[in-house]
C-alpha cells in the first residue's frame, strides 16, 4: 500500500487557492508551572542562562515563522506581527501569543507555536532550579495550551 493511513487515503496540504486573502488574527496562550522561588528568580533576573523572558519572547517569534518548517502541513503564510506577553504568577508564567497575516489561511498554528516554544525555553532556562534531588521535575508541568482567539476579516 502507499503512503497513507490503513484506508488508502492519502494526506496533503489543503487547497486555498479560492480563499479570499484578508487580514487573520489568532492568540494562543499556556502556562508553565513553576516553585514560586523559580517565578522569583525569573522576576528578579537571578536565573544563570540570562532574562528568561526575552529569550522565551525570541524563541516564541522564531517559533511562529517556523511553523511550515516543523507543522508539516502547514501553509507558509506572510506572518505581518507577533505579540508576545508574559504574566508572572505565584507559582507559574502564563505566555500569550497573538498573530497577525494576511493571507488565505488561518494563523492559529503559528500561535500554538510561539506559545509552546516560549514556554519550553522558560523551562529549558530554569530546570536547573526546578530538579528535585532525583533529577526530575515534580513542581514543572507545561499546561493549558490553547487558542483563546481567531479572527478573520481583522485588519
């Protein structure tokens, strides 16, 4: 059998050509769960890789034009801005990413991107903090992941 699934179908990127091209909006947010003495390391710029939350706000823009490159069926699409915020929480970071195009298709992949490459880069930088005497990471869970927001016709 080709490459398909077990009925013979075959996958493919989606045909947009007919789509009207308009501006699109999409936010994504998540949060990761953190000891409150990381959250405080991360508030007061004592973490050893640097400022957590501008590498995490680099990542989550590199991560929204990358996309195409790591979604395989995602259409490449002219990316026309990327906001990135952060909440510091008690015991927690909440990233929110919103996207801007336009184009024929949505743009809620490339936030659930931004959102997730954010938040991997913040425990990439505190991990060190966060291991148990183990080596695990018992207080650290990435959660909530989500679009919060799609608009089409924005512009």
């Amino acid at each position: 059998m080709p490459f398909g699934d077990r009925w013979g179908s075959r996958g493919g990127m989606v045909e947009i050509t007919e789509k009207p091209v308009v501006g699109r909006r999409a936010v994504a947010s998540g949060i990761i769960r953190l000891k409150g003495s990381t959250v405080e390391s991360i508030r007061e710029g004592g973490v050893k890789k640097g400022d957590v939350l501008t590498v995490a706000r680099v990542a989550a823009i590199q991560a929204v034009k990358e996309a195409p490159r790591t979604i395989p069926l995602c259409h490449p699409i002219p990316i026309t801005g990327v906001e990135v915020d952060f909440v510091l929480l008690p015991a927690a970071v909440r990233a929110t990413v919103a996207v801007t195009s336009v184009g024929r298709t949505g743009v809620e992949m490339e936030a659930l991107a931004g959102v997730s490459a954010a938040l991997l880069n913040v425990w990439d930088m505190v991990k060190y903090l966060e291991k148990d005497g183990t080596g695990n990471y018992p207080s650290t869970s990435i959660e909530e992941i989500r679009v919060v927001e799609k608009r089409k016709g924005v512009g």
